[in-house]
C-alpha cells in the first residue's frame, strides 16, 4: 500500500487540500491531526454478573397499560 501525505487545513467543517492536489473521486484517506486532544465521551458500562445461576434475579416483568389508566 503506497502512502502520500498532503497539508490541509479545516474551513466550515470540511477538509481542504492544497488546490494542486487532486484526488480521484472515492480515494480511500485518512485523517492525521497532529496537537489535537478531543475529548473523550463518558462511557456507562453494563454490569456482568459473577455467577451465571443469577440471571433469574434479574427477569424483567412486563406490564401492559390500559387505556383508561388513571395517572
């Protein structure tokens, strides 16, 4: 797989190469941002159970509304 690297800059959201660049339309690129740190999102992990044998524990009962139900 041959590699070329090309300077660009950001403007409105889009990338955009220097105008003597040409690229085929659909090229495979990839995107390097050198001194660029993102934050990271939160992640909520599910917990795991440590014995299978207590997934009865936690069955889920499942109760239909009617439509006269007084809230």
């Amino acid at each position: 797989m041959a590699i070329s690297t090309f300077e660009g800059t950001v403007e409105n959201g889009q990338i955009r190469i220097r105008d003597e660049v040409k690229l085929p339309e659909h090229a495979k690129v990839y995107v390097v941002i050198p001194d660029l740190e993102l934050e990271h999102p939160r992640r909520i992990h599910s917990p795991r159970l440590v014995h299978r044998e207590q997934a009865d524990d936690f069955t889920m009962q499942v109760t239909r509304a009617t439509p006269d139900a007084k809230l």
